[in-house]
C-alpha cells in the first residue's frame, strides 16, 4: 500500500476559495468579494500558501493609474 500524499486540511472559506481557482483563470479581490463574500483575500492567500498550495499573483496598473491583484492557482 502507497501512502498518500499530504493533503492539507482547509477551512470551509479556504475550501470555497480555491475550488474557484481551480477553474484555471485569474481572479481579483472582487471577484471573490462578489462571488464568495470574502473580504480578507490576502489573509487566505497566505494562509494556503502556508499550507503548501501555489497561488500566484501579479499587480495590474490600469491607464487611470489605479491597480488591482489578479490571482491564480501556480504551475
């Protein structure tokens, strides 16, 4: 018998959060906001990157200079 791979244990928030990065696109903090009403993106960011899952993500300057994050599960 193979052991299984470590499989991290996520809460109910952190769960729904990255079921929606799964889908394979790029996310920003509104989509979530709007989507999950979840507030606190960077909080779970961290807290599932600390649990060994790849988020990456990349600030977008707009031409009006205002920016936003977009997210996505890394390669």
């Amino acid at each position: 018998m193979r052991p299984q791979p470590h499989t991290p244990i996520l809460t109910e928030q952190e769960q729904k959060f990255y079921n929606v990065l799964r889908r394979e696109g790029r996310y920003t903090i509104a989509d979530f906001s709007h989507e999950l009403g979840i507030c606190k993106v960077f909080g779970i960011v961290m807290s599932l990157q600390s649990k060994g899952i790849g988020i990456a993500s990349k600030e977008v300057t707009r031409n009006d200079g205002s920016k936003y994050e977009l997210f996505w599960l890394a390669e």
